[in-house]
C-alpha cells in the first residue's frame, strides 16, 4: 500500500486511458488543421470543419491508431 492510503491497482488503467485519449486528440487536431489547410480557410468556418471530421469512419481510425500506439509505447517503455 502506498503513503497516502491508496493501493493503485487503477492507475495503470488510468494511464491508459489518458494516453489513448491523447493519441486520439492529436489524431483529430491534425484532422482539423488539415480541414483548413486543404482549403485554405476560404469560406470554412469552424463548425463545418468540426461536423466534416467527426465521423464514424474517423473515429474508428482514431481508435484503432491510438491502440496501435499506445501499444508500441508500451512496449518500448518495457523494453528499455
């Protein structure tokens, strides 16, 4: 048990969850800043750009990249 009365069993899950919630974010921020890039800002306000990339599609990309990652992080923070 740790000093502060807590066993951490969660905090693995936690960790997790955090960091392919962050994958998954940096995923769609790249989408967005793409959305702008490719027309380059001409008559694209930000809710159409936000309704073009939330998709069922791109998050299923989202979720199988950010599980691909945190895989290989985790291996290599095991690793070395």
């Amino acid at each position: 048990m740790r000093e502060d009365g807590k066993n951490g069993r969660g905090r693995p899950v936690l960790r997790a969850v955090i960091e392919v919630a962050f994958i998954i974010f940096l995923f769609y921020s790249n989408l967005l800043m793409g959305e702008f890039t490719v027309s380059r800002g001409q008559g694209k306000t930000l809710p159409m750009a936000i309704h073009n990339i939330f998709t069922g599609t791109n998050f299923a990309i989202a979720m199988i990249s950010a599980a691909i990652g945190y895989s290989v992080f985790e291996f290599l923070r095991k690793k070395c």
